[in-house]
C-alpha cells in the first residue's frame, strides 16, 4: 500500500501480506511505519468469525497528530497540543474479537503511557520560567468492552503531586466508579482552557460513583495537597485555595474551613449545600468569615471605578435556596481607595460598618473622603 489517504487525510504506506486458511484469510504486516496488523476471519456454518490485533510502540502523539491533519478537528488538536508543550507517548495493543452469537469483544491495553506538559511559572524574583507537568502509568492499563458492558480495570498513575488509581464498570446504565490519590490539577489545563486561563496546584481525593447513568450517587472527600491557583476566565484576578476540604455526597456539598484568597485577602467557608436533581444546589447552609479585597469591586465594575485597594472584614451566614437566599452579614470597611471613571475623583473609604440581610442594607458611620477635599459621614 502506498500513499493512503482517506477523507483527505494522508496515512502514509503499509506494507499487508494476505494468506489463506482453511475457510477464510490471514492479515499479517504494518501501517504507516507505526502500527503491527495481525488479524483473521473465517467463515463456519455458525458465522463469521474474526480476530485481530494492532500493537504500537513508542507512539508519539504529537507526531501522529501531525500526519493526520487535514480535517479542522485534527488541525485544531495540533494547535492545542503546540499551546501546551504537550509530549505524549503511548505503547500497547488493542484486540478485537467476533463469534457468531456473542458480542463484539475489544480489550485494550496500554503497557507505557508518558505524558507532559509545559507550565509556566513565576520564579520569586519575577523571573518566568518552563517546568513540565508530567504523568506516566503504573504498570499496565486495561479495558475491555464486551457488549454494553465497559470495564477498566485498576488504572494506576504517577505525578508531580503523588500517585492515583482510578477504576470504573458501565453495565448499560448501571455504573461503578473509584478514583483516589493525589492529582496535579495543572494536567487539567487542556480540558478546562475554556473556564481557566491558568490553573496550578494539587490536591488528595478519595471519591466513589454508583447507582446509574441517569442517576449517579457519589460519596468522597477533596482536600487541598498543593495550594490551587486558578485565573477564571474572562476575571481580572487570581484565586488560591490554600487549605480546606469538601466532601461530595448525592445530595449535598459539605465544606470545611476552605479558604479562598484573592489579592491577598482571605475568606473562609464552611457549612452545605443540598442538592438536588443534576447536582443543582436546593437549599444553603454557609458560614463565610474572614476578608475580602476591594479590588473584587473593579473585576464586577471595571467601567465605573479604577485604581481599587484596600479590604474589608466580612462574617456572614447564608442559608434558604438560590432563588430565595437569607443572608445576615456584617462588613467592617477598612480604609479602600478607588477612583470613578468619567470624573477622575479619587475616592476613600475610610472605616465604618455595613450590615447587610435580605430586607435591608444598613449604613454605620461610614466615613468617605473625596479628592482629600471633602468629607461625608454616613449612617
């Protein structure tokens, strides 16, 4: 075979050798300098009968990403892969079997699977820098597909942050699942481009899934390994979760004393949140303490105001649904610059205190000075 194309997309050569046996052929050779083909079919009274296997080894997934473009969803992937630094390299087989009156049969298996990617880092001094985020298994990887029924036995990893194994069974709609260890978040990168713009960290977790497709019941616990810092999408700011846990349940999210920081103040949430069908929050049980910084006020208004320091001191309880919250919070205001945009009035919070719920907002002697002119007191 030479120069074989399909959909536009060029494969490269192979080299096949056919023979026959008995009632039926055997498939011998490779593909495209990559993959080993040996396979064979035959006809009995009962049906068609066929096995085959394609093994590969030291399968370097950008390389084959870049034979294969031609189709915008390959192109695509190139991009992405060059975005990230990513290297992958795979070896394994994957067999296919067919017997007249039994399901269609496939089992994979992955002997080596080493994968990275470049991250970007700032250094103390302010230096940029590359270090690569890598995963590779921990001895060999399994799945087998008979039917409706999907199996992946024990896979087990090693990263950066540590080692973790997950596992998993789909019988129709029924569904098993475990997956447990340390798990270095910036591998999530790639999948979640589209909400973060960074994201970095670690973090321990021991979570199980049962029941059904339609109705999956969960139970584990996440705690912070490594502090997380996240760049949302389209926020101004960065997030660091520093500590804390969360344990996931069916019906409910528990927190306990995890800490959110963002430019350098810290608030800290504890409590629950039912949940309801497709995991949507039903009721609220939440306890937030701690600071927030005012520079929040310029990612939610960046055309009113500008040039916004300072924090202030929250203790807040929230309970009722998202529809119909109860909020009782007070706010001690420290001292919060900030200048209006339009008018170039340079604008100081100086103390005071707000008490907020979900029938008033109360004012208490707040003192605001503008363009160090004026003073107003309020409350």
């Amino acid at each position: 075979l030479a120069g074989v194309t399909v959909m536009g997309v060029a494969l490269g050569d192979g080299i096949l050798t056919l023979s026959a046996i008995g009632a039926g052929v055997a498939v011998k050779g490779t593909l495209f300098n990559r993959f080993t083909v040996d396979a064979t079919a035959q006809l009995s009274p009962a049906g068609l009968r066929a096995a085959g296997s394609v093994a590969f080894s030291h399968l370097v997934l950008e390389d084959l990403a870049l034979q294969l473009r031609g189709g915008r969803e390959i192109t695509d992937l190139v991009k992405q892969l060059k975005d990230l630094g990513a290297h992958a390299v795979l070896s394994g087989r994957i067999d296919v079997s067919m017997q007249p009156e039994k399901p269609l049969t496939i089992q994979a298996v992955l002997t080596e699977l080493a994968a990275s990617i470049g991250q970007e880092i700032t250094e103390p001094g302010g230096q940029v820098s590359t270090r690569r985020v890598g995963l590779t298994n921990d001895g060999d990887l399994r799945a087998t597909v008979v039917g409706d029924h999907i199996a992946l036995d024990q896979a087990r990893f090693i990263t950066d942050a540590g080692r973790f194994s997950v596992t998993g069974e789909l019988e129709g709609e029924s569904l098993r699942a475990a997956l447990s260890g340390r798990l270095d978040l910036e591998l999530l990168q790639p999948l979640l481009r589209k909400r973060f713009q960074k994201l970095g960290g670690a973090i321990s977790l021991e979570v199980k899934v049962s029941g059904t497709t339609k109705k999956p019941l969960v139970d584990g616990t996440l705690a912070i390994a490594r502090p997380v810092n996240a760049v949302p999408a389209g926020f101004g700011s960065a997030i660091a979760v520093p500590s804390g846990t969360v344990h996931l349940q069916s019906d409910a999210v528990v927190l306990k004393e995890l800490a959110i920081s963002v430019a350098g103040a810290t608030l800290r949430l504890s409590g629950r949140a039912g949940l309801g069908a497709n995991f949507v929050p039903t009721s609220l049980a939440l306890q937030v303490n701690g600071e927030v910084s005012a520079s929040l006020l310029e990612s939610l208004a960046p055309d009113a105001i500008s040039d916004v320091s300072g924090s202030a001191r929250i203790d807040a309880q929230l309970s009722g649904t998202l529809e119909q919250p109860n909020i009782s919070a007070r706010i001690g205001l420290g001292e919060i610059q900030m200048r209006v945009r339009g008018i170039s009035s340079k604008v100081a919070v100086e103390s005071g205190m707000v008490e907020l719920s979900s029938r008033e907002l109360l004012l208490r002697e707040v003192k605001v000075r503008i363009n160090d002119d004026g003073r107003l007191l309020i409350g």
